[in-house]
C-alpha cells in the first residue's frame, strides 16, 4: 500500500455535504485510467459511491479499523469512515469526517502508517514492544494536536442568500448576468468569479476567487445583501465547498475540461463533482438545470429542491414532461422570445434581439447563458420585469464581462477577445467570428489559439482541430503563466499536432510567445476586412490597452 494524497476537505464534497478527511492510497499494482470519456458503460465509476467491506484489499481493511480505533480514542469519532473505489484501477479512497484539523491529520496519517508496519488494530491483541512504542507515540502526538474546527460557514452564521452557479463553460457569464439583474433590482451584490471578487460589480480583490476562500470573503462582508457565487472545479476538489447550502445553484452544462486531474476522468465523474453545489441546495430553493445536457438533467434525480429547466428547444426537451407536476419551472424560446413556464402559464418577458449578449442570435451559448441567469436570479425573488431589465442593460464589455466575447473595430478589421479554453468554448467563439465575418461581406477569419496545460492531450488537440476547420489563418499563442506542470513546448506540440489533424498546413502558422506579441503581429497588417479572434488567458489588461493605443473601439453587438 502506497499513499497518494492525504486531503481534508473544510467543506461539502463529492464525498459528503460535511467536511471530511480523504485518504487515497494505491494497493498493488495500479494502472492509469483509459477509456472512454462519455460512455456509461459497466466500467463507469461512481466517485461517491460506497464500496462493502467485502471488497476492500486487505491493507484497505486495517488502515479504516486503525482510523476508527484513533477516531474513537480521540474525540474526532462523528460520521461514519466510508471507502471508495478511485477510477483508476487499484487506487482507493478512504473518508470520514471531521473537526479538529491537525488532530484529523494526524489521526490520518497514524492509521496509515500503523497499517503500513502491519500493527494489529485489535484493542484485544498482544502487541511487540516495538509496535506498543509506536502505538504510543502516535497518540502522544494525536493528543497534542490542535483541533482547529473546518473553516466552512454554517447556516446559522450566514445572513445573506446565496446563489451558486458551476459547469464547464459559461459559468462566469451567468454569474455576470445574475449580479447585473440583482445589482439593476436594487441589491447590494457580492459576487466571485475566476477574474475575482466583486461588490456591486467593482472588482476589489483580482485573481481566482472560485474556491471556498472567495465564497467565505463574500459571505463574511456586512455591505452586500445577497451573494452570487461561481464554483469552480478546482475549489471542489481540493478543498470543498465553503459553506453548507445555498438557496439557488445553477449548473450550466458539461464538455472536457480539465479531464485527467484529481481522479477525474469522464464526464459523468466531472458532473458528479459539480452537482455538489446543486445536492447542497436548501430543500426550499431552486436547482437550475440544463435540460439539454443528458449529464446536467441527470442531476434531477439527486437534489432535494425545487428544478427549474432551461432549455433551447423546450418541445424537444422530453426531461421536462415528468417534471412540471411537480411544480418545476422552465424558461426556453418561442417564437424569438425567452419565456419563462410557471404556475402552468407561458410568460415572455424580453426579445432576443433585445438581448445584447445574444449577438442578434449569433452567440445562441450566450442566449442559453441568459436563460440560465433568468432562472437562478428569478430563484432568488427577481421579478421577470427585473429580469428583463437586467438582461437588457447587460452588455458584452470589457467592463462588465472582461474576456469574454468582447469585441472591438479597428479600422475595416474586427478583434474578438475571449476566454476560450476547450473544445466547446473554441466551436462557440469562432461560430461567432463567422457570424461577425458573414456581416462584414464575408471576411475571413484568423484565429489565434493557445490555453493553459492543465488540458488532456485530446482536448489541446481537439481546440486545434477545430480552429484548423473553421478559421482561414491560424497562429499560436504560448500560454507559460499557466502551464500548471507541463512544458511549454508540449502544449504548443499538442495544438499544433490538432491543426494538422484538421488540414492546417503548419508552415503557414506563426508561434508566439505571448497574447500581446501575437495580437500586435497579427495586426501589424494592413486594414482590409478581417476578424481577429485572440483565445486571450493571461495578458488581457495589456491586451485591452494595446487596442486602445491602436484605436480601437468596442462595439456592444455584432450590428454596431
């Protein structure tokens, strides 16, 4: 038996809506998980899902006995200690909860290495004098340990409610929209996302506030009255959720992305993980689901509030038929109106020619994103009026949605500045680009790809690949603040290898090594018709102030 990683979770998980101390260890040999990322076939893994104590290896066996034996011993003995199957083969995974957190360390790692020396648990058995020493020792320093309680926020410490909002892309633009509508209806707003936290939509805390810690910033200020918080996959796996429930979450969907990292590895094990901010919803919330993602409505059957669907085609939408009599709401398109289902009656309540971010229709991610952020804010008492209003003013700007789909006109040429970063997010921006270039008396489109190599290799390829179908000329961009462990010169292998996969003729493509050198070059042409598409990750502010000293002037929509 091997370790892999000792984790205390200071919140809700995939593994409990408690924190829990996670032990992973690998038990002979083991061998990286292969197969298939969609298929639910017999050998999909639940991560959740717990394994009888007739199946565990015997190393299995006396590490769980050893933790219940210390647990008990030592004041950390509430919860059951529950063993999981990893998905790959021969790694397994042991929880339990807690709450002191050096003693639950130590709790854990005693039980692993008095298992290790193969010391008997049993309180019955004569031990070695050695092996009494170390039994000795390790209680000792269990009992001398700090017990330092999980750093969650409990109900009955929070004042504000909460809507979360997860998925794989989109996430941050109905967090946006969400905080706007609220924001437009008179609240006083804290919000989180990947680009950092938020009062009332002013930035006062910039990097990465996706995790517990951003969630525990907001709902520890006494200036906001309702919290908009998005989840990400990173603060999930590593470290939990930072407080007990919500009162609305919104899951967006599911496609690749950062497959292959913390033991995840298909896209139902991703849902899994993310559902954990729809099972922590409040029995009296609302759960916003995606009823055209067979993943996301699967996480119907889990929750134990209200669902309220959306949907882009809401006849086609058969997920919904089982649902209404239960009360659900749905909010979907008619006639080129988003309207929302409730109490039995049709609502329309705005135009998606009157929806900036739609793009005229041309962005249809974006008109599924407002749908989603017309439920979560109508979960939290937005009135549709309000939705409507907040929808409306809402636009795709360097301001209120910095990189994300924001568009500029230089000269004859348009620049589209996104965040792109996986497959899905590739198709959706350059369908946009050809919208823009179909409008423009068909301008070609130049697409500037590069992401952060925490990607598996097929989705580094699959981005080129698409780029390579879609785009009249290519470049790549080096991505090195985030290559998160790998070299800089595999993630660019990586992308090109997808560009030759689609057709692409590499001698044709420049690499660059960073956003700004790759956006200046590609302008630095003449001015005919042109859309300029930059995946843009790590140098946006100088990005924005490149296309200001250039002259560059943003545009709200496609029609601008």
């Amino acid at each position: 038996m091997r370790l892999v990683e000792i984790r205390l979770f200071e919140g809700p998980s995939v593994y409990r809506l408690v924190p829990v101390v996670k032990v992973e260890v690998a038990v002979g040999r083991t061998r990286a998980w292969r197969g298939s990322r969609t298929e639910q076939d017999g050998g999909l893994v639940h991560l959740a899902q717990p394994v009888a104590a007739a199946a565990w290896p015997d190393p299995v066996t006396d590490l769980v006995a050893w933790a219940r034996r210390l647990r008990t011993d030592h004041g950390e003995h509430a919860g059951p200690v529950v063993v999981h199957r990893a998905s790959d083969a021969g790694r397994w995974v042991i929880t339990w909860p807690w709450s002191g957190a050096d003693r639950a360390r130590l709790i854990a790692e005693a039980a692993l290495d008095l298992a290790l020396r193969s010391v008997s648990p049993g309180r019955r058995v004569r031990l070695t004098g050695t092996q009494t020493r170390v039994v000795v020792r390790w209680a000792e320093r269990i009992d001398a340990a700090g017990v330092t309680a999980p750093n969650w926020i409990r109900d009955a410490a929070r004042r504000i409610p909460v809507v979360s909002i997860t998925g794989t892309n989109g996430k941050s633009t109905v967090t946006r929209l969400i905080t706007h509508i609220l924001l437009r209806a008179g609240h006083h707003v804290g919000t989180t996302t990947s680009d950092g936290i938020l009062v009332d939509e002013r930035l006062v805390d910039a990097g990465d506030w996706t995790g517990p810690g951003g969630a525990a910033a907001i709902l520890r200020r006494s200036d906001v009255d309702v919290a908009v918080l998005e989840t990400a996959r990173g603060g999930l796996v590593q470290r939990g959720i930072g407080y007990e429930s919500n009162e609305a979450s919104v899951f967006t969907n599911v496609s690749p992305d950062h497959l292959d990292l913390g033991g995840i590895h298909t896209l139902a094990e991703l849902t899994e993980v993310k559902s954990t901010v729809c099972r922590i919803t409040r029995a009296d919330g609302w759960v916003v689901l995606n009823a055209d993602d067979p993943y996301v409505a699967a996480v119907a059957r889990r929750v134990r509030a209200k669902v309220a669907w959306f949907s882009m085609d809401l006849p086609g939408a058969t997920v919904l038929a089982r649902h209404r009599a239960a009360g659900a709401r749905a909010y979907a398109l008619a006639d080129g109106h988003m309207v929302a289902h409730e109490d039995g009656a049709a609502v329309p309540f705005l135009a998606i020619t009157d929806l900036p971010v739609a793009l005229g229709g041309h962005a249809p991610h974006n008109v599924a994103n407002a749908l989603a952020a017309a439920a979560g804010a109508r979960a939290l008492g937005a009135t549709l009026a309000q939705i409507a209003d907040g929808l409306h003013d809402f636009r795709p700007s360097a301001a209120l949605s910095p990189g994300r789909m924001n568009l500029f006109a230089l000269g004859r040429r348009t620049v589209i500045v996104d965040f792109a970063h996986n497959e899905a997010g590739t198709e959706a921006i350059l369908g946009v680009a050809e919208a823009v270039g179909a409008g423009r008396g068909a301008a070609p489109v130049t697409a500037i790809i590069g992401t952060a190599g925490d990607r598996p290799d097929d989705t580094l390829r699959g981005i080129g690949r698409i780029a390579a179908g879609r785009a009249q000329r290519l470049a790549v961009k080096e991505t090195r603040t985030y290559l998160r462990g790998r070299a800089a010169d595999d993630v660019v292998r990586l992308l090109r290898e997808g560009l030759a996969e689609g057709g692409a003729n590499l001698d044709d493509v420049p690499v660059y090594e960073t956003e700004l050198a790759a956006l200046a070059a590609e302008l630095s042409g003449p001015d005919e018709p042109r859309v300029v598409v930059l995946f843009c990750h790590e140098q946006r502010d100088e990005v924005f102030a490149l296309l200001a000293q250039l002259g560059a002037v943003p545009l709200d929509g496609i029609s601008a």
